[in-house]
C-alpha cells in the first residue's frame, strides 16, 4: 500500500513539474514576443514599428519633406547622350550601415562620393589607370567626354566607348562590346534590343591596356556601323530618286506631244 502511494505521489510530483515547466516556456515566449514588437526601424527619417511577418507596417513617424533642390548650373546641366540611361540605377545604387540598438535598428544611407572626390583618394597607380584610358578613348576622332559626379565617359555619338567608374576605392572600366551583324538585323526587323554593357575591374597595367584594345575594337565597331546606315540613306535617296525619274518620263509619256516636254533633272547624286 505504502509502495502504491509512493508511486502515485511520484507521478503527481512529475505531472505538476512538467505543467510548471510548459508555462514558463509560454511566458517567456510571449514576453518575447511583446518585446520585439515594440522594436523599430528607421530607414531613411522613417520609423516603422515592427510587427509580425504578414501584417502591414506600422509608421511611427515619418521622415520630413526633403527641400527642393537647388537650379543646376550650366555646367552641371550637361547630359549624356539619350538612350544610355539604364545604367543610371545600377551606377547609383543605393547601400546601408545598419546599427542596432536596444529598441530601435537604424539604416543609415551611405552617400555616393562624388567622382571629383573618388578620384583624388585613388593611389597614384589607379590615377595612371584612370588618365591612361580616358587620354586613350579621347584620342579617337569624333569622340565627346562628359564628366559628371557619377563618372568620366567618353562617347561617339550616342556610343558609349568607356565609361570609368569609382566604387569603394576600385576602378572600373565600363564598356560595349558590340556584334554588328546583330545590331543590323535589329535594325531590319524594327527591334529595339541593346546589348548591355560589361564592369572590367582595372587593377594591373595589364588589365588597363585589354581596356584600350578592347576600346579600339568597338570604336571600329561603331564606325562601321555609321558607315553602314550611311550607306542604307545613300541607298534610299538613290531608289527615291530612281522611282521619281520613273515615274516623270511615264507621265511624259502618257501626256500629249509638246507638253512635259522638259528633261528630269536631278538634285545630285550622292
């Protein structure tokens, strides 16, 4: 009798344990919960309170309204050619510096340094890179370099031919690499596809003269292309000219003797 009760009170002892340890384990996740949810996260001015994943978020206080920006000066107005501003985005994303707190976990957005600035913190050897292309690229007939705070860029037309770029102390090197034969049956079939443009990252002397042959051989890229829809126009004017002749001596023809009798004359040939 005296063994029974022993076990009973045993597996009471046991049962009461087991409740008592299931709901401080309860109440400690629940506290943690409410901690967590009283937490917020600044990004950029912006204070949202955290919340459980699918629920919307909660602004707890809002960034102020940023002043408008000043005129741009002449200098500053100059723009890239149109048709390259893809490569916006990608030049000017942005990052962050997380900090942590005890309740509040800050992003701060780290400003792009201006290419001015970039570029002077660059070592001696990187400048030589930088010059070494550009002095390259601008060598070439017909060529414009724009320099803005973002990048050095030296285009043919609306080509771009090199593009330098500073990024957290490294130099790169963006180029096109272009296929004619592509570009002309885009051309043909009305599509307007691009071929997108490659980073090089230039970090030996090596590197930076691949950069200038390969700058030599999309310039001569470019300028076939030039030639070639040159030519197309050329060809154009030519059939227009030919279906305008055409059709003047077949109106001749059909009018009565003495009238339209005057010769077809050409505005030159090309």
């Amino acid at each position: 009798m005296n063994e029974t009760l022993f076990i009973v009170c045993v597996a009471v002892i046991c049962a009461l344990a087991l409740a008592l340890i299931v709901w401080i384990i309860a109440a400690l996740v629940k506290m943690n919960k409410k901690g967590e949810k009283g937490r917020t996260v600044i990004v950029d001015g912006t204070e949202y309170e955290l919340v459980p994943i699918g629920e919307a978020p909660v602004v707890v206080r809002e960034a102020p309204a940023a002043a408008p920006a000043a005129a741009e000066s002449p200098q500053q107005a100059e723009t890239e050619p149109e048709g390259e501003t893809e490569t916006a985005a990608a030049d000017g994303a942005v990052t962050y510096t997380v900090e942590e707190g005890e309740d509040v976990v800050l992003l701060k957005r780290n400003e792009a340094v201006p290419y001015a600035e970039a570029y002077e913190n660059l070592t001696a050897e990187q400048k030589g890179f930088v010059d070494e292309i550009l002095a390259h690229a601008e060598s070439k007939e017909g060529v414009k370099k724009i320099v803005n705070d973002k990048s050095a860029s030296v285009y043919l037309g609306k080509k771009l031919v090199v593009r330098i770029l500073l990024k957290r102390g490294f130099v790169y090197a963006r180029l096109t690499v272009q296929n004619n034969n592509f570009a002309a049956y885009t051309d043909n079939a009305g599509l307007n596809i691009k071929e997108k443009p490659i980073d090089v990252k230039v970090e030996t002397a090596e590197m930076a003269n691949s950069v200038k042959d390969i700058i030599d051989l999309s310039y001569g890229d470019f300028l076939a292309e030039r030639e070639r829809k040159d030519e197309e126009k050329r060809a154009q004017r030519r059939e227009k000219r030919r279906l305008a002749r055409e059709k003047q001596l077949a109106e001749q023809a059909e009018a009565p003797a003495g009238e339209n009798d005057k010769p077809y004359e050409e505005n030159g040939e090309d």
